[in-house]
C-alpha cells in the first residue's frame, strides 16, 4: 500500500515536471489577463493567431528538421530572401522608386510565390544536402547558409537603383490578399495557417514520408537497416522545410508590407521555440502538429501580452530566453529518464 502511495506520488512529481513549462506560461497569461482585463477580446485573438500564421507555417518546417534531431538555424534568413523577392516583384506599378521599374503590368500573385518557394526551397536543399550526403551537424551547415543568405538578401536590396532602401509600397491586391478577412471577420493569414496545419498533419501522420522521418530522427541506423532510404528522405523533409519558408516568406512580406535587411531576424528562434513548447524533441523522433500549433500560439500570446503591457525590450529578450530554457531544460529531463 505504501509503495502503490509512493508510486503515485512519484507519478503527480512526474507529471508537474512534464507540464511545468505550460504551468508556468498559463500563470503568465492569467496574470496578464489581471494586469490588463481588456487583453481578453476577440479582436486580439485575431491579431494574435494573424501575427503567429507566419511564424507557425515556417515552424511547421523547422519541425520536421528537428524530429531528425537537427535544427535549422538559416531559416529566418531564407525566409527574409523569399520576402525580399516577393514583395519587389510586387511593388506597385505606379511606384516611381520601384526596384523594377521594366515592370509596367501587375504580376499574377503565383508567379511571385512560386519564385519564393523556388529560393527558399534551394537554400533549403543547401542544407539538406550537407545534412544527408555530407554528414554534417545540421547546426554548422544552416550556420554557414544562414551567412550565405543574409549575404544575398543585404546585396539583393541593395541592389536597388537608390541604395539600400525598405522594399515598399507594395501592389494593393498583394495586401489585401494576405491581409483580407474571410467571410469579413477571419484573417486570411490564419486560414493560410490552418490549411499548412492539416496538409503537414496528413504528411507527417498518412504518408510514408512522415512514417520514415520519425524512424530516423528515432535511430537512424535501424531505420537504415529496416529498408528506410535516409538520404533520400532527409533530402524530401528539407524540400518540405524550403516550401513552407517560402510560402510563409511571400505572406509575411504582404503582412509588413515592408522587407528590409532586419526581415526574418531571429524568426527560427520563434520557430524553434514554438516548436519545443509544443513537445517536439530535440533528441529527434518525437512530435505533432496538435503540439506545434499549441506552441506557436502560446508563445505569440506571450510576445503579444508584453508588448501589450508596454513592458520594457530589453526585458521582453530575457523573458523569452528564460522561456527557451525551460523549455529545452524540461526536454532534455524527459530524454534523460527515458534512458
């Protein structure tokens, strides 16, 4: 009887310790919510899942990268690339400043996308590659590509007939489709969110992609061993990693609606952060969507909430950096007991 009570006790211990990170975090918000009651409305629900959308999608790639027990430290930089390029060829064409000024008719809104996608998803590959074929730390290789990126982005702006200049004034159907409502009270930025949500849900949990990169990030050599082709499915999770950039690129240039050199500054450190609030291991082989989004959005409700209380920058920097510890300090406490 009394080692069934201990065994329960243990048990609770555990389970507080698991959910430590959401305590703490729920108790900040409801503090918020004391501090500053209007907080809680409908239209700072909106702007809160709008301002996680971009954000999110890119974490849905980082994710996958990450159940392969790697990171993607090139990610924000790729996304600023994917930015900078959808909202140049976007620019208005009555802008007399336009960086392209031979652009005398609107572009369709795909070719844009497409072109985002295209760069980002090369980049992406840049990684991959080094991951896959040349057996590099994910951490050194999206190192060295996340200067390669920042380094093209700063030399694509300032490319510009001015100088270096923000990249704006941007084409009105650009705005208002990423920032239009649907059905006039949803953003369009969360529907994008949602829909990236269910199509990542269904590769990671129906499609045999998703079944081979958890065995991987599990034990890379059983899932060799087992018939799994690791190359080649490391190389197709960081082509997935390169179109979620790019989409989540080409909305947030529409969402800012000015991209500069600064655009997708420590943007996988959200990404990231989002995704290990969410239960995704950096021991690899562990984590779902369900788990991101919940994430993603939880740490955006902090952001929101301390700029919403004007608290101090500096300050904000700290509070997140504690909550990125705790975060990880947490997993890694769950790897050491599994072993």
């Amino acid at each position: 009887m009394a080692k069934a009570l201990l065994k329960e006790k243990k048990s609770w211990k555990e389970l507080l310790l698991d959910y430590a990170l959401y305590i703490i975090l729920i108790a900040m918000i409801i503090c918020v919510i004391i501090a500053e009651p209007s907080f809680v409305s409908m239209n700072n629900v909106w702007k809160i899942l709008a301002q996680a959308s971009t954000r999110g999608i890119m974490a849905l790639g980082v994710a996958g990268l990450i159940v392969l027990a790697g990171t993607d430290l090139s990610a924000g930089r790729i996304l600023g690339c994917g930015a900078a390029i959808s909202a140049s060829l976007l620019q208005s064409v009555t802008y007399a400043s336009r960086m392209y000024p031979e652009i005398t008719e609107p572009l369709p809104l795909f070719l844009p996308l497409l072109l985002s996608i295209v760069v980002c998803v090369a980049f992406s590959l840049l990684n991959g590659f080094g991951v896959a074929k040349l057996h590099m730390h994910a951490f050194i290789i999206s190192l060295g590509t996340q200067l390669i990126a920042y380094g093209a982005l700063c030399l694509y702006i300032d490319s510009q007939e001015g100088g270096a200049q923000p990249i704006a004034t941007l084409d009105q159907r650009y705005i208002d489709f990423v920032n239009g409502k649907f059905f006039g009270v949803i953003p369009n930025l969360v529907v994008f969110f949602a829909i990236a949500a269910v199509v990542m849900w269904i590769v990671w949990n129906k499609t045999t992609l998703g079944k081979n990169m958890f065995a991987i990030g599990g034990n890379k050599e059983a899932a060799a061993v087992s018939g799994v082709n690791v190359t080649k499915s490391i190389m197709l999770i960081y082509v997935v990693a390169g179109i979620l950039y790019g989409i989540a690129a080409f909305l947030e240039a529409g969402r800012v609606q000015s991209v500069t050199t600064q655009t997708g500054l420590n943007y996988e450190l959200d990404a990231m952060s989002g995704c290990v609030i969410g239960g995704v291991s950096f021991s690899g082989g562990v984590g779902t969507i369900g788990g991101i989004l919940i994430g993603v959005i939880t740490l955006q409700v902090i952001n929101y909430s301390l700029y919403y209380l004007q608290i101090n920058p500096y300050l904000q920097y700290i509070i997140k950096g504690v909550i990125i510890i705790l975060a990880v300090a947490i997993d890694v406490r769950k790897y050491i007991a599994k072993k």
